[in-house]
C-alpha cells in the first residue's frame, strides 16, 4: 500500500514532466516563432511544479513509510528517486530560477550571434551562463566540472576521461592520416536531386525494420534532430532531410530511431516508480545514462547503417526508390562514399573517425571553463588552436567555430563526453551482440529481430533501473574499454583504403 502511494506521487510528478515534453516538441518542431516568450513562462512554471511535488512533504512522507516493506527492486527505485531530489535540494533555488531565464536570453543570443558570425555579443551571457554553471557544479561536488558530468553520466569523472581521450587520440590521428592519404572516393551522386518524400519512405521503412515501433511514434521534421518521449507508448523523433544530400536525414533518422527504441523499450515497471525526466537537467532520460543511451543511437546509425553489408543488404532497395539517381552507383561506393573521412570544421557532419576529436577537444575547453584557467573571451583563439592541432583545419571564422554548438547557452556544460562514451559502448555492446549466432545471422539477412530482441531484453527493459557500468558489466562483460571501438574504425579505416 505505502509504495502504491509513492508509485501515485511519482506518476502526478511524471504527468508534470512528459507534458513539460510535449511542450518542448511542440516549439522545437511546429510553434510559431511568436509563442517563444510564453511557451518558455509555462514550460518554467509546470517545471517549478515538478520541483516542488518532488521535493515536498507528501512524496517524502510515502517514500519513508514504502521503505519499510519494500521489495529489491522497489528499494533500488526509492534510492533513485532520493539520490535525484538530493541533487535537486542542494542546487541554490535562485539559481534555478535565474537559470530559466538565462536559458531563454541565451539561446536567442546565441542564435544571433552565430548568425552574424560576433562573439562578442553572445559573450556576456556566455560568460554568466558558465558561472552560474561553475556555482551548481561546486553545490553538487569538491570538483565543480566532475559534479556537472555526473548528472549525465553517473560515475564518470574528468580523470577517467582524459585517460579513454588518450587512447582514442593515440589511435584516431594516424588512421585519419590514412584515411585522408588514400584515393578518395566518388561523393558526386550523394548531392543529386533526391525528392524528400521518397528519402523519408526509405528512411522509415528500414527504422520499423529496425524495430522502431510507429504505432507508439511518429516522425516530424526540424531543424536539429532529437528524440523526446511522453510515455514508453508515445516516442517521436524528428530529423532534417535535404533534398540535396541523400545522407544526412536518413543517417539522423536511424540515430533518433536508436534513441527512440530505447525509450518504447523501457518496462512499465520502471516508468511508474522513477522520474520520467532528470529532473537537474529536465531532460527526458529513460535510459542508464546519458552515454549508454547515445550509444544505442550510435549502434543503430554506425554500427549497422554504416556498414558494408549494411548496403550490400539494402542498396538494390534504395536504388528502387531512386533509380534515375542512382543508376550508376554500385553498392560498394555508395558505402564508401557515406563513410569518407574529412576533417572538416563542423562537429554534426563529422564523419565517424573525425567526430571525437571534435568532443575531445570541447571537453578540454569545458575542463579549463569550470576551473578557471580559461576565460570566455578568449574561447575564439582556443577553439582555433585546438582545431589546427587536433584537425588541421584553420578555423575561418566563429560561425564555423565555437559558435557552432546551441549547448553552452542551454546550460548543458558536461554532458559533450558523453557523446564519445556513447561511440565507444556502442561497440562494446555490438561485439556482444555480434557473438550470439542468432543475431549475426539476422543481420546477415537484413532481419534486424534477433538483435532489437536481445537489445530490449539486455539494454532497454531496465530503463534507469541499473547503472551504465553495471548494464556494460552485464552485457559485455568488462568496464568501459576503448579497444572494440579502435578496433572497428582501424578494419573500417582498413576496408576503405583497400
Ligand atoms: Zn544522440
């Protein structure tokens, strides 16, 4: 009965936070410019809402008194929830407060900046976005940046890091060497005219395959492609299709699909007896982690879709849908072509083998942001330096540079790593999955079943019921390790340069 209470006090706090989510889907894919300013007063008010149910009497009341006969699996969810208002009660309020608006301030900032190419008008807000972010990382933690990482990646610290950034770093320079040395391949067909109905068709026939449920989601289009769930039962994605670049909306369609497999996977069980949002970030997370949820996308767009046998399997089937463009294009340079390594100066179009290096070094900048050895003013002339060391890429101007990314203006300083941690699970879990006969035939034959089953039964059922190392002790047998991920791009690498 007690925990029946808590289960009801969490599901009227996770009402709050999935409409908060609808909400957000709505302005980021159909709201009309002029509903910015009071979509952002609601969105803040039913969060202060939220806050207060989760932080209140009633909830503590039913949570101490479901302590006392609760099951294993009831007592992991109690701990979960307090460990989450704990965070959320040692954050200063006024500092909650003052975040929403900055939020807001700082976005359109950002957004004008970035399209006049002038930091400096952007860097006042960037400058007090930064220490306020400073201030909840010392409330959280002693180490002000591995406090704010630990909201998004439990467990994970900056020294961890730097130790897995040494060794991608080690492995990744050479091979783009390589990469970039050898014959390039013919990219010409990739930016024919390709009508967007018929993109999407392709695109989402082979997610459902995949196992992306449309009868408990739906795809939209927008201008930078995310996923977002109301409930396990209603999970969108969106994604950006050009008519004029064949790879880039089915690639972040496959990606957000990953994203909302997780999500549509979660057992019921979960969703009613922890948060549906992480509440300090107010980021809908059913997943372990920030980092294992990315790589459940990666696994999906890289590991599968950029395969080769990936398009040995599924290039007849997109040439069918286009075959006036494609008419002189073999599979095996349609693969090469979606896999081409090009440092070039923008993170999201990254290819596979140039992409960390992008997150390494906003992790580094981020690191001497939150100690103080670096200020915001002279941002332009780090992110320039690191690019020309890291890259070999002369930064030509701000647009094209730290003005880039929306996630400095939203707050979200910290969780850049995980987008790497993301990479490199995905191939610890894809050599695990690859292992098992049943799913290597599946994906022999392009019947993706055996692998979303496994997936769901070892990854996406225990929602945030364990954590990201216990999930990876459990599926690939080991902590995190860089090798499987080194691995797969060095025989990439291999396959591409013949
Ligand atoms: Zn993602």
């Amino acid at each position: 009965m007690s925990y029946a209470a808590f289960q009801t006090e969490i599901g009227r706090i996770n009402d709050i936070l999935c409409s908060v989510n609808l909400l957000s889907w709505d302005a980021r894919t159909v709201m009309p410019h002029g509903g910015v300013d009071s979509r952002g007063r609601q969105i803040a008010t039913l969060t202060s809402l939220a806050r207060d149910l989760a932080t209140g009497d009633t909830l503590r009341r039913a949570m101490d008194e479901a302590r006392h006969d609760a099951t294993p699996d009831a007592l992991r969810a109690l701990d979960l929830a307090a460990a989450e208002i704990a965070t959320l009660t040692r954050i200063p309020p006024a500092l909650i407060g003052e975040l929403a608006s900055l939020k807001t301030a700082a976005h359109a900032a950002w957004a004008e900046a970035r399209a006049a190419n002038d930091f400096a008008t952007y860097a006042p807000l960037l400058t007090r976005m930064i220490a306020m972010q400073r201030e909840i990382g010392q409330a959280l933690g002693d180490n002000p940046y591995d406090a704010l990482i630990g909201l998004y990646e439990p467990g994970m610290t900056q020294a961890r890091l730097a130790v897995l950034f040494g060794e991608l770093k080690a492995a990744l320079v050479p091979l783009i060497e390589k990469a970039t040395a050898a014959a390039q391949p013919r990219t010409d067909f990739l930016t024919r005219s390709y009508p967007i109905p018929v993109q999407k068709a392709f695109a989402l026939k082979i997610a459902a395959r995949m196992g992306y449920d449309l009868n408990r989601g739906r795809l939209d289009d927008t201008v930078h492609p995310f996923e977002i769930s109301f409930t396990r039962n209603d999970v969108r994605i969106t994604s950006r299709f050009r008519e004029t670049w064949l790879p880039g909306g089915m690639f972040a369609l496959w990606h957000e699909a990953g994203h909302g497999m997780y999500e549509q996977g979660v057992d019921p069980a979960y969703t009613r007896s922890i948060f549906a949002t992480d509440l300090a970030n107010l980021y809908a997370v059913g997943g372990a982690s920030f980092g294992m949820h990315e790589s459940q996308s990666r696994l999906w767009e890289n590991r599968v879709g950029r395969s080769r046998s990936f398009w040995e399997l599924h290039f007849p089937e997109l040439q069918a849908h286009f075959p006036d463009q494609l008419s002189d294009v073999t599979a095996g340079e349609f693969w090469a072509a979606v896999n081409q390594v090009r440092p070039d100066f923008i993170r999201v179009e990254a290819d596979e083998l140039t992409y960390d290096l992008h997150i390494i070094l906003r992790c580094e900048i981020e690191a001497a942001l939150m100690s103080g050895d670096l200020a915001v003013r002279d941002l332009p002339a780090v992110w320039a330096e690191k690019m020309r060391a890291y890259l070999g890429r002369e930064v030509p101007n701000d647009t094209l540079g730290v003005l880039q990314d929306v996630h400095w203006s939203q707050g979200y300083v910290g969780s850049f790593p995980t987008y790497t941690l993301g990479n490199i699970m995905s191939s610890q879990v894809f050599k695990a999955a690859q292992a098992q006969p049943a799913i290597a035939a599946g994906l022999a034959e392009g019947d993706y079943a055996p692998l979303h089953g496994w997936l769901q039964h070892e990854i996406y059922a225990h929602g945030r019921g364990a954590s990201p190392a216990q999930t990876l002790q459990k599926v690939a047998q080991g902590p995190l390790d860089t090798a499987p991920y080194i691995a797969d791009l060095t025989r990439k690498v291999a396959d591409l340069t013949g």
